[in-house]
C-alpha cells in the first residue's frame, strides 16, 4: 500500500506543481498581517504575534456571525494561518468601498471588531492619532467634528457618517455636491516637497505642465472660452465624421475601428488624432506588404512552369538530336550505297566485255552489300519514324506549356495591374485621410488648454475673480497660498485623493499627504482611464522662483471630483473579483487561441515585488499605507484597463505598473486560495485518509477512513481528555472543511473532463484560473447563502444581544 | 540580494501530461463502485504500539502499516496475538437507521473513547455527504 500513497502524492503534485504552490504561498503571511495591523489586533508584525491576532479576531467575527455556520469550522483550524475564507472577510472589512456596513455603534469601553472599524476608518482619514485598537469612548466620536466644520449636511448620526468615510466613493461624490462640500469656492494647493519631486516626475507630463505654465503665463488676456468651445467641439466633429469613414474592406475596418476604440480613452484629442495617423500610416505599409506577397506568388508559379518547360524541352531536344542521328547515318550509307552502285555499274560493263569469272564473283558480291545497305536504311527509316511518333506528344505538351505559361504571363500582368491600380486608389485615400488628419492635428495643437479657464468655469464667478484671479495669479500672492496649503480641510482632501486613487488601483504607495512622485505618475494613470479627465486642467504650478523649484500647486479640485462624479463614481455595472478574472481568463485564452503566449515572467516578476513592497512595508509603524485589498473599485478600474494591462504583459513592456500590480495581486491571490481548497479535495481523494494523534510517547489514536467512509478507530485505554479532544478535533476538521474543497474539485475535475473530450491541452495556467474563477464563484454562492446582499457586495455587522467583545 | 526573492520559473507541467492525469483521475472517479448507502463505524481499543513507530522523523511517531494491514499486523507480536477490544460499533443504514453496539466496561476511560467513537461516526457522515455533494458537481 505504501505504493500506493506515494504514487497517489505523486499524482497531486504533478497536477499541482510544488515550485507553483511555493510561489503562491510566498507572501501570503504578509496579506494576513496587513489587515490585522491596520484593525490593531497585532501591533508589530511578527511572526509571533500572528496566532494572537488569529485567535482575536476569529472571536470577534464569531460573536458577530460573520460566518455562517454551514461554513468550515475555523475554530479547528491551525492557529497561525486563515483559512481562504476568512481572509476574504479580513479583506472586505478593511476594504473602503461600502462593502461593509457598521450597524450598531460599539458601547463605550468595547474593543471589538466593530470599534476597530471604526477607528481604522477615522485613521485612515487622519481623524485619530491614537490607535486603531483602542477602546470606544467619546475621543472616537468627537474626532468627527472637524468633518462637520468643512463639510455641511453630513449625516448627524455618528454611525452613518462612519459609514460614508468607509465608502469613498459615495464620500467624493457627496463632497461633490456644492452646498455639501463647498469645492466651487475652494481650490487645494500643496507645496513642492522637493525639486527632485518635480524632476524626476514623469517627463512627459512635467513637459506638458511647465509648457502649460509658460502659456498660461504669457496670456495676458482672458480665454475666450466660448471659442475653445466651439474649435473643440469642429475638432471632435472631425474625429468621429474620420472614424466613420469606411476606406477599407469590412475586415479591415472593424480593425480599424478596435484600434480607435482602444483609444478613446486616452487623454487628449492630439492622442487620438496621432492614433489615428499611426493607424492609417501602419495600413499603407500593410499595402505595400501585401503587393510584395501578391507578386512574389505569381512570380513563384511561372517559375515553377518554367522549370517543367526546360525539361521538356530537354527531352524534345533529346529526341530530336537521336532523329539527326539517324538521318547522319541514313546519309551516310545512300553515299556507300552510291559508290557501290557505281563500282557495280563498273563491273557489269567488265562482265559485259567478257570479264574472268573472279569480275563475276565481285559484282555478285557489291549487289550483296548494296541490298545490305537498302536494308539498313530501311531499318533506320522505321526507327526514325518510331522516334518521330514518340516526339509527337513531346511537342504537344511543349506546346500546351508555352500556351498556359503565355495565358499565365498574361493573367499576372493583368492582375498585378489590376492590384496595383486598387492598391492605387487606397493609398490615394489614405494620403487624403493623412493630409485630413495632419490638418486636424494642426488644429488641435491650436487649442488653448487652460487651466485657468477651466478653473474659472467651475468656480463659482465672485469667489473666482476676487480670490483666484486677483488674489492670486495677478498679485502673485504666495501667502494666500501657504494660508490654503495649511488648512487642514486641505488636507483633507489631499488625503481623500489618495486614498481614492488608492482603492482605486491608480497608487501603489503610503497614504502620507505628501503629494509625491507616486502621487503624480498614479494621477497620470488615472486620466488615462477616465473619460474627459485631463491632466492640465487639474493641476497647475506657481513658481517662486525664476528656476522653478520653489512654490506651490494648484489642484482643481471641483473640476476633478465633477469628473470623478461623472465617470469612475457612476459605475452601472458592479464588477467582482470574479467577472474580473472571467474577464481575465477570456483575454489570454483568446491570446492563447492564435498560437500565442501569455508569458509569466512580468506577472511573476509583479507579484515577487508586490511581495517584497509587501513585506518591508508591514514592518513599519504608524503611517497607514500599503496594499488596499478592497476590490470594488479596483474591479472597475482593472475590468476598463484590462485589455492594455494584458498586452502589456504579453509584450513585457512595464507600462502602467500599479494597475498592472493591482492586477497581478486580485489574479494571484485568487489562485492561491483556490488551489489551496483544490488540493484540499485531490489529498481527500488520492490520499490515505488516516489520521493519527499521538498518545504518550510510544502509542497513538488511529483513524482510518476507506473509500465508502466506513471508518475504523484504534484508540489505546489510556487515552487522556486533551488527547480525545486534538483527535476529535482533527477529523471534525477535515470533515467539515471538506463541502468546500470537494465541490471545488468536482467541479474543476468536470471542467478538465470536458476540455479532455474536445481535444483541448490543459497546463497549469489555464487551470489555476479555472481554479480561481471556480473559487471565486463558490465563494460569492456562499456569501448569497449567507443571506448578504451580494448585488452590492455589502456586509453588515448586526449585533447578537450577548456579544460583548473584548480582549 | 533581490534575486533571492524571486524562484526559478518553475518547470511547465506538459498540456499533454495533465490531460492525461485528468483523464485517469476523471475514470477512476467515475468507475467507483462504492456502498454510499450505510456507514459502518468501529472503534477498537488495545495494545498495540508495536505498530507505531516513535523514533522516526525526530520523536515525531508515525503509523507504520497502512490500517488496511493494520489487523494482520495486530497478530505478529511475537506470535502472540494482541489483546484488542470493541469500544463500539456503530451502523447507519440509508434510511438513518441506526444501530449501535457499545461495550461495557472497556475501562475507566471508556467515556474518552466513547467521545472518540462519535467524533469518527459525525466525520464520516459529513465526508460521505461531502464526497456524495461532489459526484453530483462531477458526474454529468
């Protein structure tokens, strides 16, 4: 039997590969210590800490019945690790995106899961300085108050308002609202932390920025808004009247089109029309491609005709030459026969005179070779004629060849004119639609992009001209702007932005209200992916000095929350973790499809340093900072960007790198957690199912399970109570652990059957997704069950009557 | 040392490979003809530490014998069988039918072993429904 096991184990690893597994793995430590620092059930991150915050936090979801009882029995399992499922918890409650709602106010003097909530939100918005973990009282509450001094009409209740700073993207949107947030009479400015900040920040924008500057500088009269307007709205004309236009095939349209629809989002009018350009630019190289291929074809075939003409043309020379042959020798013997004839005639004339009998002999002799000869000409003749018959076909076919080659010459002459004269008339459209599109480039570089005009188009008009205007670009006031840059509603909103482009994959660093580099290229990122948003109408900079490396920043804040409301905040379609991989998994199997690969090297690599950031990162203390686990947002934010991420990963160029991460992390934790379940499933399967608990030194507790779960126990007489219960325990575990990770094997198993039936290879990326997808199903049919609203993904917390969590 | 952080790219299990596995795995599953309907629980104690091994693995004991051989193996101390007894027994038919046999006085710990015993027969009741829940993911 012992063969049998190890050929069962070999089985599973070779199903699930070992380095696979390691790699997953790696770093998973990390993903439990983050959530349980940032709700304070550990305060370093230690190894040794970790059993501690388990055990904490385990009892405080159970005395809330955040898991169901159906569930597997977490409080079997081992004390140092989570179980996929209550990670998926931990992360969800230290998400920010509404996906878990406070119900119930703690009491004061509790520290249970409900104050660290409310604490870790209040820290994530700098409201406390003290930390997550401690208990409830009045400071928590009052550390709201600032909020209602900034912003108006904020819910009273307390429980509401915690609830709002724990979904950010109701909280921008509801800041949005003028009389709520007052943002059309307030712009956000922050100093340069550095001049390297600024240097060393992405050169194209800095480019875009600086030049931005100079023009708004040089502007001695007002936007003429109105114009700007109308130039913008002829060019947008122009681009969608270009996009509709149909040059091409169909095919080639459609391809076209994708093109340009991959495009619309990128920022500026100018990216478009270069797109554009680079498209009809990479089509009139396809054309001259495809004359070379077309060519090349028909010059192939008259060559291969051509060598089949030689050698039958060799073959009729061949005969030929055998006929001349012949009538050489024909020649030939007429002449002997002549001289013969003649020295016969000779003789009969001697005979005739009366000649001796040997004149005789010889004249016989003569007429001997001339019939001799007759008979050899005859015999070539026949042969000769023998040949000619033969050479007959041969020259059919020499001539059917030179007919078809002549009609081939023809046909390709025709057809390559033909060709040419298309190919002509495409090229000829497409330098139209060059010369087009060069003019509508010319006419987009005309448009003046304004910050100031855009600042004073959603400002409120007084608050403009008196306080911005006046104060401070024509005064060049740099007080008003220290005076701003200090409030702490500023503040505030520095911090808000962050932490939304946070949650939203777009920043991949410390919340510190230090506007870095991090802060600016995860800006960049972001216009990318929404519609209308533009980097220069969002930030500007105000020197000091001549060498601009002193000054301050003016952030458009109403233009960029107006945006942000419109577009990322009024998601119509709730994307999860899941419709994210399907997503995900529908890209590369397409890439798949076309014989290419979607290689791992660039996610590896993306996940190896998500680990690293990952576990230098946790070892640090008070700033919040980090990995955000929620997924709503991200979800939203990856689903739009994902067909870039995927090419991005397929070509290995680092573009777009946090979202890529933000990715890479959601892709491969999923994985991990769901070959975690899966091998669960194939060990119960292949494994020996025999469980042992020692008891003393020499003797053990025995169960062993057989295929039908008929199960036989040895337990020696001595057992203890603690013994008893390890055992009891253990099997209780693995039995109740085991709904989930064999419906997940079943079901996976089903799946490989299938693609096994229609001849499709498996290898292992297609199924660790499949795993994960399945998981991550799994996982949503569960919390359904669950009874939470999953079409909102929201949890709340109810309270039992007897819950009384403290540490 | 940053390379350290980051393993080998670990070696591609073949398409072909797997699709073989699973297929193996696919018809073994399929082709089981196992008695889901009753349960047959037992729970026996005794001396037996000749079976376990204790000094393998650092201290850590290990079973020796597969428990399929367990009972052979229960019978070759030194020619003299070991003394094994019934705790309990315990059968549960597919209509929930239940019948169950348990010793008296196996010894004073009787009642750990009992708890034992029930903690066997709970274990596999959920892992049959669990397996059986499975099947039907499974079998199309």
């Amino acid at each position: 039997m012992p063969n049998a096991v190890t050929e069962a184990e070999t089985l599973i690893s070779e199903i699930i590969p070992a380095t696979e597994v390691d790699k997953l793995e790696h770093g998973r430590e990390a993903e439990i210590l983050q959530p349980l620092l940032d709700l304070g059930y550990i305060k370093k991150a230690k190894k040794a800490n970790l059993a501690n915050g388990i055990r904490l936090f385990r009892k405080d979801y159970l005395s809330l019945n955040l898991i169901p009882e159906f569930a597997p029995k977490f409080l079997f399992l081992p004390a140092t690790d989570l179980e996929g499922e209550e990670l998926n918890l931990l992360h969800t409650l230290t998400a920010l995106d509404g996906d878990f709602t406070l119900d119930i106010l703690p009491q004061k003097g509790e520290i249970n899961l409900c104050s660290r909530i409310l604490h870790y939100r209040l820290s994530i918005h700098q409201l406390i300085s003290f930390g997550v973990e401690k208990e409830f009282s009045s400071e928590s509450l009052e550390a709201m108050t600032p909020l209602h001094v900034w912003i108006k009409n904020l819910p009273s209740a307390p429980l509401d308002l915690i609830n709002l700073l724990g979904n950010i993207p109701a909280l921008i949107q509801f800041i949005n609202i003028d009389k709520n947030g007052g943002l059309n009479e307030r712009i956000v400015a922050f100093k340069y932390q550095k001049e390297e900040a600024v240097s060393r920040f992405n050169v194209d924008i800095s480019d875009d920025l600086n030049q931005e500057i100079e023009e708004d500088e040089q502007e001695e009269e007002e936007d003429n808004e109105s114009d700007m307007l109308l130039l913008e709205n002829e060019v947008d004309d122009h681009i969608d009247e270009l996009q509709k236009e149909t040059i091409f095939d169909r095919k080639e349209d459609e391809a076209l089109k994708k093109d340009t629809r991959k495009n619309r989002k990128k920022r500026s009018r100018l990216i478009k029309v270069q797109a554009m350009i680079d498209v009809v630019l990479a089509k009139m190289n396809k054309i001259s491609d495809e004359i070379n291929i077309e060519s090349d074809l028909l010059s192939k075939e008259i060559n291969k005709l051509k060598k089949i003409q030689t050698t039958v043309s060799k073959e009729a020379n061949r005969l030929t030459r055998i006929i001349q042959n012949f009538d050489k020798q024909i020649d030939q013997l007429e002449k002997s026969k002549k001289g013969l004839k003649k020295k016969e005639r000779q003789l009969k004339r001697k005979i005739r005179r009366g000649a001796p009998q040997d004149e005789i002999d010889r004249r016989r002799q003569e007429i001997k070779k001339i019939k001799n000869a007759n008979r050899e000409i005859e015999n070539l003749v026949i042969k000769k004629s023998t040949i000619n018959v033969q050479l007959i076909p041969v020259d059919e076919d020499l001539r059917i060849i030179e007919n078809r080659l002549n009609s081939f010459e023809k046909q390709m002459t025709k057809l390559i004119e033909e060709r040419e004269q298309r190919i002509n008339e495409k090229q000829k459209k497409l330098v139209a639609l060059l010369k087009r599109l060069n003019n509508l480039k010319d006419k987009v570089d005309k448009i003046k992009f304004s910050f100031r005009g855009r600042l004073k188009k959603v400002l409120n008009e007084e608050f403009y001209l008196k306080e911005v205007q006046e104060g401070i670009f024509q005064n060049r006031n740099r007080n008003k702007l220290k005076t701003i840059s200090e409030e702490d509603y500023n503040n505030f909103l520095i911090r808000l932005i962050q932490i939304f482009q946070w949650t939203n994959g777009f920043y991949y660093g410390k919340l510190d209200n230090k506007v870095g580099n991090r802060t600016f290229s995860s800006l960049d990122d972001m216009v990318t992916y929404s519609k209308g948003l533009r980097l220069k109408f969002i930030l500007s900079r105000l020197s000091e000095n001549q060498s601009g490396t002193k000054g301050y920043w003016i952030l458009n804040i109403k233009y960029l929350f107006k945006k942000l409301s419109d577009n990322l905040l009024n998601v119509k379609a709730d994307f999860t973790t899941k419709d994210l991989l399907e997503h995900y998994e529908k890209q590369v199997l397409k890439i798949e499809s076309k014989g290419k690969k979607v290689g791992n090297e660039i996610t590896d690599r993306c996940y190896g340093e998500i680990v690293e950031e990952n576990q230098s990162d946790i070892q640090e203390d008070g700033t919040i900072r980090r990995i955000y686990y929620g997924i709503k947002n991200i979800a939203t934010t990856l689903f739009d960007a994902l067909n870039d991420l995927i090419s991005i990963i397929k070509s290995g160029i680092e573009k777009l790198i946090y979202l890529l991460k933000n990715l890479i992390k959601i892709v491969y934790k999923e994985i991990r957690e769901g070959v975690r379940k899966f091998k669960d499933g194939m060990i119960f399967l292949f494994g020996k199912r025999q469980f042992a608990t020692p008891v003393g030194i020499d003797s053990a507790i025995i169960t062993k399970f057989d295929f039908d779960f008929d199960a036989i126990t040895f337990a020696p007489p001595q057992v203890s109570k603690k013994e008893m219960k390890i055992h009891t325990e253990t099997l209780l575990r693995f039995s109740n652990n085991l709904n989930f990770s064999l419906v997940l094997t079943g079901k996976i198993l089903k799946w490989a059957l299938k693609l096994i039936d229609i001849g499709t290879p498996i290898g292992w990326a297609k199924l660790s997704l499949r795993i994960a997808i399945q998981y991550k199903r799994m996982i949503i049919e569960w919390l359904v069950k669950l009874g939470k609203d999953l079409t909102r993904h929201v949890i709340s917390i109810k309270y039992k009557k007897n819950s009384k969590g403290t540490t | 040392m940053p390379d350290e952080k980051f393993k080998e790219p670990s070696p591609t299990v073949g398409a072909s490979n797997l699709n073989d596995k699973f297929n193996k795995i696919g018809k073994q599953l399929l082709n089981v003809a196992v008695d889901f309907t009753t349960i047959n629980v037992t729970t026996l104690t005794g001396n037996y530490t000749h079976i376990i091994n204790t000094k393998e693995q650092g201290g850590k004991f290990t079973v020796k014998t597969d428990f399929k051989n367990f009972t052979k193996e229960l019978g070759k101390k030194g020619g003299v069988e070991a003394e094994v007894k019934l705790v309990a027994h315990t059968y549960v038919d597919f209509d929930h039918d239940t019948v169950n046999f348990v010793s008296d006085g196996v010894n004073p710990n009787g009642d750990f072993l009992f708890d034992i015993h029930n903690a066997s027969l709970n274990s596999a009741k959920t892992s049959r429904n669990a397996f059986i829940r499975m099947l039907k993911e499974f079998v199309p």
